[in-house]
C-alpha cells in the first residue's frame, strides 16, 4: 500500500492509501462537527444536519441523491457522534469520479427551509424511538452523568425540546462555521489512482469556502453521581457505569483496548465466564471509547432486576482482582490475537480501512498502515498494562441504572 497527502489552497485535507490489489474503492468526508462542538441551544444539530445533506442541493433534489449513488451500485452512508460527521461512499473504482461528484455535492446542500420543516419531525422520532430503548437511555445518561458539564457529556440526538425549537438558520450558522474545507478531511482507500483522486478533489471541491473551526477540549477526570431511571414495565435491569481512560492522542490506547477486550469482550473474557456463562446474566461487557482529549470505559450489565446488585458486585469483584492480580500472558496474547484477527480481517476491505485511515489523519494527522497497527498491539506487554490501570483505575465508576429498580447502589 502507497500512502499519498495534498492540501488544497482552501484548506482541504486530502489522502489516499492505495492497494493495487483491492478491488473496489471507499471515499469519506470527515468532518470535526459532533455533539461536543454544540452550544445548548443547539443540541442535536449536527445530527440533523448529517439527515438535511441528503435533502437536496442546487444541483439535486433527495431522488437524485439516492438514484445517482443507485445506478453504479454504490453503497452510501452517514453517522454523527461526539467528535464528527462522516459521509462516506463505496464503490468500483471506475465508478468513484460519479460517486465522489455525489457525494461532494451533498457536502454542499441547499438547507431548504421546507425540507428542515419536514425532517424536524422524523428526527424527533427517532428521538422517541431510542427513548424506548433501555439501552439507549441508560448510555446517555450514564454519560451525562459521568462527564457532566464536559463537551462529551453531550446528547448527540439532542431532545425533543431543543430539535423542535431549533430554526434552519441557526442550522445554515452551524453549517457555515464547522464545514468549511479547513475542518474536513476526504479521504480515499482502494485500488485508485493519486493523481485521479487529486483532480477529483480539485475539480469538486476547490470552490469551498469556510473558515477553519476550534473546538474546547478542556480535561476531564472523576467519577459523577449515580443515578437511577425508573422503567417499571421493563422485564430487565439495564446498567451502564463509566469510567476514566485514556484519550485518542496517548499510545496508550492500545493498552486500554486490550484490557477492554480481557475483562469483556463478547466472548471469552473474565466477565463472560463470571457473569454469562453461568446464567447470571444476559449481557455483561466492557468496552474502551477514545476522545480528543479524553477517553471511557464503558461497563454494561443487563440481567433479571432482582439479581441486579448482586451481578454489580460480580462485575466489580471481576474488576478488583484484574487489578490486584492484573493479566495473564495468556490473556494478553488471546486478546491480541482477537484484536488483531478483526483489524487484519477488516482491512481486506477499502471500507474496512476508510474509518481508521480517515480518523488517524483527522485527530493525529498521522498514517498508520495496517503494519504498523499490528506491531503497536504486538508490542503491549504485562508491565505497560499494570501501568494503565494504575492511572486509570476501573473502580470507582459513574453508574446509572434503568429499569424497575432504582435503588442500586455503586460497588464499594
């Protein structure tokens, strides 16, 4: 694989690892516009505005959008988070000119007052639908809870209270001050050329206008309040608690990645044997999230209500003794050899590589090849990971409950 980079006189970050073997291609926008770069009153708007991108520009309405990515078969797709929005596109490489000239016409739309209107309602939907969602519920809060007045703690589907109030120019403010070129990176994996990338990005995107974007990236460590939501008609406890951990920028993350994956991975790990396994619960994992400048684990727990407290104290007791004992060589070497089977599987593929390839140059402005990746888990010893948990301990964490009981209590 060829690695190649370009900055467009606008300030458009262009790249492209190219695989002479692969055979289709992947191309995504990254935008920096996620929850955290909201104001209060803004809440949700960056969701929403991924939704309006494909309501139609000047150039297309929503029929043409879906029909032109239609006909050469590509397969498109949007997502917000925290930290970004991402539109991205796969295809066959001789279909990328006619799936980058839809997907970069769309990063420019039309923002139609009418549309806005119409979507409003869909979006306070979906907001409904996940405040059906046990799950859903208790990660929000959770979050909320535990980075508390912190940009992450953040709803990314806003409420419905703030969706419904917000106007389609406060939307076009937002717009103009996160999506101009120098906030977004295009990037390209695939068996394509450089030279035919650049005069893509050149000929689509070089009008541009928009100034570069801050973005706060105050620290954040502690523990929040516990909390408890009352769903007594749900027939299951559902338990989220978060903790301190490393941020997207420390090397760092490959260790906290492995402890994810030791203490709970969906299989194998310490709390599937102590907790699934044995029929104690349906659902226990943890799993590692790195931010700009910040970083959670996240425990989940979802069992019989009774049994909630109990199975808590099951998880921290698994959590107790990783830390007084910390992991085995066996464990380390199982959980890299999962990590990277996934990361090499994954790779095969130009989409499989478009995520990792657009984030690292977004948040790191680095390239890491898929070697290099490998070698960085590789490398992981016993020593670094006693190191991590040391500094970011898995006990205390913010813990927030939903379900018939509210009364549960963090471990001690």
């Amino acid at each position: 694989m060829t690695f190649y980079h370009e900055t467009l006189p606008n300030g458009l970050q262009v790249i492209l690892e190219r695989n002479e073997l692969a055979r289709s291609a992947a191309a995504g926008f990254f935008v920096r516009a996620g929850s955290r770069d909201e104001s209060p009153e803004l809440a949700g708007v960056s969701h929403f505005l991924e939704h309006m991108v494909f309501k139609g520009t000047a150039r297309r309405d929503a029929l043409a959008v879906n029909r032109d990515f239609d006909r050469i078969g590509a397969r498109h797709n949007a997502q917000t988070s925290e930290e970004d929005t991402i539109y991205h596109v796969s295809c066959l490489p001789e279909y990328l000119p006619q799936a980058l000239d839809v997907l970069a016409d769309i990063m420019r739309p039309r923002l139609d007052a009418e549309d806005f209107e119409t979507e409003k309602q869909v979006i306070i939907e979906e907001i409904k639908m996940y405040d059906d969602n046990p799950m859903m519920v208790a990660y929000e809060a959770a979050k909320a809870a535990h980075f508390d007045r912190h940009p992450l703690g953040k709803s990314v589907l806003g409420t419905v209270d703030t969706i419904g109030a917000l106007t389609v120019d406060q939307m076009r403010g937002y717009f103009a001050g996160r999506y101009g070129p120098p906030n977004v990176v295009l990037a390209v994996a695939g068996n394509v050329e450089w030279p035919h990338v650049l005069d893509l990005a050149s000929s689509l995107c070089s009008s541009w206008e928009g100034p570069p974007a801050d973005r706060a990236l105050p620290p954040h460590r502690g523990v929040g309040q516990p909390r408890g939501l009352l769903r007594k008609d749900d027939h299951q406890e559902t338990v989220i608690a978060v903790g301190d951990a490393p941020a997207l920028e420390s090397p760092d993350r490959y260790v906290a990645s492995l402890i994810a994956t030791i203490l709970g991975d969906h299989s194998g790990s310490r709390l599937y044997w102590e907790l699934i396994d044995p029929g104690h619960a349906d659902g226990a994992d943890l799993s590692f999230q790195d931010y700009q400048g910040a970083g959670a684990y996240y425990s989940l727990l979802s069992c019989d209500p009774p049994s909630a407290q109990e199975n808590l104290e099951r998880v921290a007791s698994v959590y107790r003794s990783f830390a007084a004992e910390g992991a085995t060589a066996e464990e380390l070497d199982r959980a890299k050899n999962k990590i990277l089977s996934r990361l090499v599987l994954r790779s095969e593929r130009p989409m499989g590589r478009l995520m990792p390839l657009g984030y690292d140059w977004t948040y790191r402005r680095t390239y890491q090849p898929i070697e290099q990746e490998i070698l960085s888990y590789s490398a992981v010893t016993l020593q670094e990971i006693r190191r991590v948990l040391d500094e970011f301990p898995l006990l205390p964490m913010t813990l927030v409950a939903v379900g018939p009981k509210t009364d549960i209590r963090p471990p001690a």
